[in-house]
C-alpha cells in the first residue's frame, strides 16, 4: 500500500494551509502524524509542490516528494506520485487529504480494504451526519447503494425529505463524506484521464468524475464515535475549522474527545 498526502500553498479559502499550525505543528504534519500512527503495511508519503512544505515535513521525519504545480486535484497529484518508478510496486494507492488531522484508522482501512478485496476500483469512507449539518455547503453528503456504493456526493442537503414525517427516517441515512480516497492502480489511472465533468465542476467534488463515468467508488461506513458528531473531525478549510480544531486538539490527542 502506498499512502499519499497531497499538499499544496495555493488554498483559495485558508491561506497557505498546510504550514498552518494545529497544536503547535503545522497542518499537513499532524496529518502524517496521525497516518503513521496507525501503523499501516507499505509507504506514507507528502507529495507537494512547495520547497516550504518539503522541508517541513522533512524536519518532522517524513519522507517527501515534489510534484508539479499544475495538478488541478489531489488525486492527480497522488497520480503522478503512484507513476513514478519507486511506487511501480504498490497495487493500492490511498489518498488522505492534508486537511484532515482527526481521521480515524477504520476509515482509512476500510476505504483501503474495498480495493483490496477486488469488491471496488475505487474507495471511500463516510459517517453518521447530526441532521443540523445537512444544509451546510462545507459538509460533503454522500448516499450508497445497498451493497455500498456511492451514488452521488453533494454539498446539498441529501438525501431530501419532502415531508416533516420522513425527517426522522431521512436523519439515518445522511451521511458525510470523509477525505480518504482508496484506488486501484487503474482506476487511478482512468479517473485521472477523463476530462472534467460538469457535474464536478458545479458541485467543486472531484469524486464525481468517476462516478459520472461509470467507475464504481464503495463506500466504508464508519462509526459516529469516530468522527465526532461534537465536532471531532471533518476537513478544515477555513479560519473557523481552525480555530476549532486547535480547541478540541488536547483532549483529541489525549483520548478525551
């Protein structure tokens, strides 16, 4: 297995995110802290274009790769990562964006376990989502199918409820999305060779691309105790994430949260 964290300067919404500091650290270190400590089979690596980045994560003890400055997503520069000739032997490619420090071992393994098994060419993971965070744009909601695969990805309210009477109902399903992506060696390839799609473009969901093309991305239910429906995970993309995310950092690294 080889796990790539893409990082990149250029965030429109937080300003040089992946040297900003939680607890102390910057970012996209936390992020590969938290990847290592679940003591996963294969490689961890940061793929940035940023000299910045590079060493930072360098002084921390990571191991890191420079990749171009054009990739339009994480995953095509988790792509380029997966192509070069070091990496040739890695069957199963997982991307955990530089963004998400609160992830859980079991979202990780069970994105990565989808592909591995043969079940998926592509992988995920979701969990429970507390029904006041439907209608925000910054909470990505996915649905599946039965046997677990994604339908679709939104930043919209999903599933919808017409009634009052269906909310309760509507509340079991929800749920959000989590920034781990698993990925065949060519299903990584075949994501990354079609063009964009609309739907992507006006969702701002890459993961729709795939999708939209008939690529099947299963989906790993986790726990809500994982993510934290007290605010305990989830990207930060903003000051605010931030800032929550440095008030609930202590007692996350102690256990407590």
């Amino acid at each position: 297995m080889l796990v790539v964290i893409p990082a990149r300067l250029g965030a429109s919404r937080l300003s040089r995110k992946p040297l900003r500091l939680l607890g102390g650290a910057p970012l996209v270190v936390r992020v590969w802290e938290r990847v290592t400590a679940f003591q996963l089979e294969g490689r961890c690596i940061v793929a940035t274009d940023s000299d910045e980045v590079a060493q930072a994560v360098r002084r921390a003890g990571a191991e890191a790769v420079m990749t171009a400055d054009r990739h339009p997503s994480g995953t095509d520069r988790v792509a380029e990562v997966a192509a070069m000739p070091r990496y040739a032997g890695c069957d199963v490619i997982v991307n955990v964006q530089g963004d998400e420090p609160f992830l859980s071992g079991e979202a990780v393994r069970g994105a990565a376990a989808l592909v591995s098994s043969g079940r998926f060419p592509l992988g995920t993971a979701a969990a429970p989502l507390g029904a006041a965070q439907l209608d925000s744009p910054d909470v990505v909601k996915v649905v599946h199918a039965d046997d677990g695969r994604a339908m679709y990805f939104s930043r919209a309210a999903i599933p919808f409820a017409r009634n009052t009477e269906d909310r309760p109902a509507r509340d079991r399903l929800a749920r959000q999305h989590i920034g781990v992506y698993a990925y065949s060696r060519d299903a990584l390839a075949q994501w990354v060779a079609l063009p964009p799609h609309p739907l992507e473009q006006s969702e701002r969901l890459e993961q729709l691309r795939p999708l939209a093309a008939g690529i099947a991305m299963g989906v790993a239910r986790v726990s809500d105790a994982v993510t934290g429906q007290d605010g305990v995970g989830g990207g930060i993309d903003t000051e605010e994430d931030l800032e929550r995310a440095n008030a609930l950092w202590p007692d996350f690294i102690t256990g407590r949260a």
